[in-house]
C-alpha cells in the first residue's frame, strides 16, 4: 500500500523556506541550540475529561452471611454505618409502619435545634399548655400551668418516652403542636426521608390524641426503617453530645414523686451491673429510642459504638418489648462481627497514570498532582486489599494556565467499591489537586519554546514530503 505523502503548495514552500533561512540566523546564538532542545522536550497531554480506571489488588475478602441466616422476627429491619450512610443489612426497610414513640427522634432533634441556634435555652422554663396536660399513654402527669425547664421536659422525652413532656417541647418551639408536626415534615424532606409523614410530635395513633387538636385529616403517622436510620444518622451527627440524655437509666422528676422515671432502653451498656436488664445490656450501645402501640408493635432505634466505629439498627414490628432487643443484638452484632471501616485511599494519593497534568506557559510543562483527602469505605472484617476501581477526570487544559498555585482543584477522581456477593455499592469523589506551585514561565522561555514547537511542526512536514 503506498503512503501519500502531505502535498505544500508553492506559495506554503516559499513561506516556510523564507522563514527557515531567518530562524536559521538566529540560532547562530549560542543560547539558542540549548534552548530549544528543552523546548522540544514536549510531553504528550492529557485531553480535557480523559477518565483512566485502575483496579487495586484484590486481596483476602471475608465472606458475608446472608440477612436470612439471623432469623429475625420483625417486620422491619435495618443497619447503617453513620459516617459513610452505608446501609449494611436491611429486611423491608422500605416500607412504610407506624413507628409509635421512636417519632419523638424528630422531635428531640429539632428541640436540640432549638437550643443549638440560640432560640432555646436547657434552662428556659416552660408553662405547660391544655394540649400538653391531655395527653395519654406514657407520661409524667403534667398538668396546665406546670413550669419546668427545657432541659427536665427533654430527658422525661428522651429517658421516659414522655407524650405529655414532648408536646410541651414542641409547642414552645413553633407555638403550637399542629404548625410544629408541619416543621417536622418539612425536616423529613430535607433529610430524604421517603415515607416519613408526622401527624404529631409523640408517636400516638390520632384515635389517642386529645380530641380538640386532632388534625382534620385522618391520616396516621408513618416512617420506614430506613428513614429511622437517616433520622438517627441526623441525631448523632448533628447532636454529637445526644447520649448526654440518652444514656441517664434514671430521673426523678419531682421530688414529690414516689418513683423515679427509668429509661425504656434496656440495652445500655450501662445497665450490665443491673439484673433486670443485664441479660440485655449491650456493649457500646447508647441511645436511641424505643416504640410501642397496638399497631406498631415493638420498635427499637438503636445505636452502639465499637472500636471506633458506630453503627445504627432499627427494628420494627417486634411481638414482645424483649424481642425487640433480642433482635436489635442480631442486627448490631451482625455489623460488628463483619465489617470494619478501612481507609482504602490515603490522602495526598498519586493516582497512577495521571501523576501530572500539563500547564499552559508553566516554567514546567506539567505539574504533580495529588488527591486532596483520603478515601474511607466499610469493608468486610479481615479484607487485606479490598478492589478499588478510580474514574479520573481532569480539567480542560486550555484553563490550566500558569501560574497555579500549590493544591489547586485541576480535576477529580471518583472511587468505587463493592462487597463481594452483596448489593452494597460505596463510591467517592475527591478532588486531584496541584502537589506543588506551577510557575509562569518568563516570555523568552516562552518565545524559545514556540521556535521549537514551530521547528517540530516544520521537520514533520519536511519528512512527510518524502
């Protein structure tokens, strides 16, 4: 097959003869000949959004059992590791059940709001209106025209699930019971919760509602597993110091009263020492919030902290308040027992095949570039080298223009892992930045360097004349 060769006009020949004999004068320069040998050092670039994969070494990978294999006798389960939002296990976390008093992590959230942005205070007292003193069910008796502090409503809410104490909270933070379940609705779309609709602050079937502030739809609260999960996320992230009230296994509220308030949670680790509950107590474990009505059965938000990682569980729909525990153990032992976060990514990480990228009148053509944080994933227990697959994409390299500063964004880079035999898939994107300053080279280093890109154009039109 012959090769056609590139044809030049007589006018383009003249041209680039003429401008041959002048760059030839000039390279009588010493300086010249050097120069241009450093400008013909031209690497190839990088185009604008190439996206390189790599893979990392797979290495031991233990292997997971199955949701099947707990046995769990609930309606609806659960698990999630908080600082990634990774859903670890779940059982029909989807659909949509009376939660019953776990409503009242909503309600402890936006008061912790509340005191966070300065519109509460935990010692503000509060006057207890005639919504507050009708309630029925769990309760601590108020009755209209009590005074106690934010803070002594919050922990008979928290420790004692208390209906009467929780609709105080929620009437001095939005005026009234039904403009605040409005406030509550509209934080369950902010924080994607899917199912979650609020008739209330307390969790009570609108049957049990005193009549006179019933809503006028006869809709019942509802929320999935799942949103309990992103809820709980919410608290522990949001309100770090949240076990300061979940944690107390008792609190008296008068000191008239006969028996103190004690916490519905069995499972504190704190309760061990205790026999009633010390078959139940649970290393780690610190919060959240129980649940209990005819229709809901029995739930349980849970959340517990083991070598350094914490996770949440929800279960909904126990037979028994026991088994809400009993299963609750299941589901946190099943995370614990098989996963552990793992940094798979260092910070400050050169990505292979991408360790630098070029720059447009740098003093150097390219620049070394990193990643600006390190990369953490939940991985099953004893995963030596988990597989790590990375998407880069860098920046068009018309905009990187000399000079740039030293950890400027020039792209990103995108991780994605998935556990072996599980639909579980965790993905990251962090940004690939400058390692070092890219300087602006100075117009003669310039000026040479385009002599030689113009003599490397010209030579390969010369060879392809022959």
């Amino acid at each position: 097959m012959k090769h056609k060769r590139k044809q030049f006009s007589g006018k383009q020949f003249v041209i680039k003869t003429a401008t041959v004999g002048l760059l030839l004068n000039m390279l009588l320069s010493p300086s010249i000949p050097a120069a241009l040998a450093e400008a013909a050092k031209t690497p190839a670039t990088t185009d604008s959004g190439k996206t390189p994969t790599t893979k990392a070494v797979t290495g031991t990978v233990s292997k997971i059992p199955s949701v099947d294999s707990l046995g769990l006798n609930v309606r609806s389960a659960v698990l999630m590791e908080p600082t990634t939002g990774e859903i670890l296990m779940s059982l029909n976390a989807d659909v949509p059940l009376p939660p019953a008093s776990m409503t009242k992590m909503m309600t402890e959230y936006l008061v912790a709001d509340a005191v966070k942005n300065g519109q509460l205070s935990w010692d503000q007292k509060v006057v207890v209106q005639e919504n507050a003193s009708k309630q029925v069910g769990s309760r601590i008796f108020l009755a209209q025209g009590d005074e106690h502090t934010v803070e002594e409503l919050y922990i008979a809410m928290a420790v004692g699930s208390a209906n009467d104490a929780t609709v105080a909270l929620a009437e001095l933070v939005s005026g009234s019971e039904q403009q605040f379940v409005e406030l509550m609705n509209q934080t369950a779309q902010k924080m994607g919760m899917k199912t979650a609709y609020f008739i209330n602050s307390t969790g009570l079937s609108r049957a049990d509602m005193p009549a006179k502030f019933r809503p006028e739809s006869d809709r019942e609260t509802v929320m999935s597993a799942m949103d309990a999960a992103i809820l709980a996320r919410y608290i522990v992230t949001d309100h770090p110091d949240f076990n300061k009230f979940t944690t107390i296994q008792s609190y008296k509220f008068r000191e008239r009263d006969k028996k103190p308030i004690i916490n519905y949670n069995w499972m504190l680790e704190s309760n061990k020492d205790i026999a009633n509950f010390k078959a139940y107590a649970y290393p780690g474990l610190d919060g959240l919030k129980t649940g209990h009505t005819a229709s809901a059965g029995n739930c349980f938000t849970g959340t517990a902290v083991r070598d350094g990682m914490r996770l949440i569980s929800v279960v909904m729909g126990a037979n028994t308040e026991a088994h809400r525990f009993t299963e609750t153990k299941k589901v946190l032992d099943y995370g614990f027992n098989n996963f552990e976060i793992k940094q798979v990514v260092a910070p400050k990480s050169v990505i292979q095949g991408t360790e630098t990228v070029p720059v447009v009148k740098g003093k150097n053509k390219e620049v070394p570039v990193v990643t600006d944080q390190g990369v953490t994933f939940i991985v099953p227990k004893g995963t030596t080298a988990p597989k790590i697959e990375s998407t880069v994409q860098t920046n068009d390299p018309a905009t990187l223009v000399a000079p740039i500063a030293t950890s400027s964004k020039v792209g990103k880079v995108t991780y994605t892992y998935k556990v072996d035999g599980m639909d579980l898939v965790q993905q990251k994107t962090v940004n690939l930045i400058t390692a070092e300053e890219a300087e602006k080279a100075g117009w003669f280093k310039l000026f040479l360097r385009a002599i030689g890109e113009f003599f490397g154009d010209l030579f390969s039109g010369v060879k392809n004349l022959f």
